[in-house]
C-alpha cells in the first residue's frame, strides 16, 4: 500500500483529507500534531514538556517529533502511512527517508495542497467556531494570532521540503483550494498511480 507525505500550511486541509483516506482505503494518518495532542492531555513529562510551545504556534525539536514517529512506525509496520504534519524540517525529511528505508517501505508520493494564504485564516477561525458549535475541545492554537506564527514557521522550516521533494521526484502539486470532495478524488488519481 502506498505511503504518502501531505504537505501545505496550516489550515490547508490535510487532517481532513488524511481522515477520508483512513475510511476509503484503510490507509493509517500518522499526525505529528495530534500525537502531541495526545501526549499533552496524557499528562506525561514530553506532554509537558511540548504544551507551551504548542500554544505558541512554534515547532517541538525534530528529536520529539521523530522519536513519535519511529515508535509510531514500529507498532504499525505494514505501510500506506499518511504523513500528515510530518516532516516539517529538512532533519526530519531526511529522518523520515531512513526510518522508512530501514523498514524496506517506499515513499510513493509527497502530495502538496496548494492554497491561497488570505483563505487560510478564514478556515483556521471557522475550524474553531465549527469546534464550538459541535461542543468540541477548540484548539488553543487556532486564533488568528498563533496562526501568523503557525503560518511564519511553515515558511521558514518547512516551505523548503518542496524544493527537496520536487527535486527528488516525488512532488505532487495539487488544488488545495477546490472543495473538499474534489480534493479527495485528485489525491485518489494520485494514489491509484502510484
Ligand atoms: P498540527 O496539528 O499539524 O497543526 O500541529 C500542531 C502543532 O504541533 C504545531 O503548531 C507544532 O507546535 C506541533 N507539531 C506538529 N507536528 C510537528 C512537527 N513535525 N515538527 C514540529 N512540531 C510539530
């Protein structure tokens, strides 16, 4: 089964489409942001550790984040991963490559949801408010403020994994902007080549 990357800024949809992934295909989201998330409300000493930063807007170390995965990958080892949130740096790229080299699996495609910043605010508020209305835990994070830095950071660390993954072949650029069942069906093109 394929693994694939989603890449794009906050907001862009990749939670959204990583979820619809998991019902259509039985394929397995591996969200960085929703394992520390986790790890926060776990009360463990890493939870701690990461809750100021996650309501900053600002990055956990590539240590964290990778450790996550790694362990991630070892109790699920039978592939089609959706990266989602992860790699945000080129060290965790880079990670990622040998995680998944040593485990013999292939990264079949780096999917970028191309959209259009001004939106971006709009969807991160509404996310909250839709939060709210379901009676749903809001994210501290989703405010118009955190979400500058959430938005600077993407294009300071990871913005650059384009580049990377563009020259390694595997980028695929699509319209993150289109509605959400369009997005769904160009993402399964992608995955039915793959
Ligand atoms: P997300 O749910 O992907 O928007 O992530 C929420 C927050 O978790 C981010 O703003 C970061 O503070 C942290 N985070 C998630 N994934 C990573 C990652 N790969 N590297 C560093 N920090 C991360």
């Amino acid at each position: 089964m394929a693994n694939i990357i989603l890449l794009g800024p906050p907001g862009a949809g990749k939670g959204t489409q990583a979820k619809r992934l998991e019902d259509a295909r039985g394929m397995v989201q591996l969200s960085t942001g929703d394992m520390l998330r986790a790890a926060r409300t776990s009360g463990t000493e890493m939870g701690r550790k990461v809750a100021a930063v996650l309501d900053s807007g600002g990055l956990v170390t590539d240590e964290i984040v990778i450790g996550l995965i790694e362990e991630r990958l070892a109790q699920t080892g039978h592939g089609g991963f959706i990266f989602d949130g992860f790699p945000r740096t080129l060290k965790q790229a880079d990670a990622l490559g040998a995680l998944l080299a040593r485990k013999g699996l292939a990264l079949d495609a780096v999917i970028e949801l191309v959209v259009d910043d001004a939106a971006l605010v709009g969807r991160i508020v509404k996310r909250a408010e839709d939060a709210r209305a379901a009676g749903q835990p809001v994210r501290k994070d989703d405010t118009p403020e955190v979400f500058q830095v959430r938005l600077q950071e993407y294009y300071k660390n990871t913005a650059p994994l384009i580049g990377y993954y563009w020259a390694k072949g595997d980028l695929v650029q699509l319209d993150g902007m289109a509605d959400m069942q369009a997005v769904a069906e160009a993402i399964a093109k992608v995955l039915d080549k793959a």
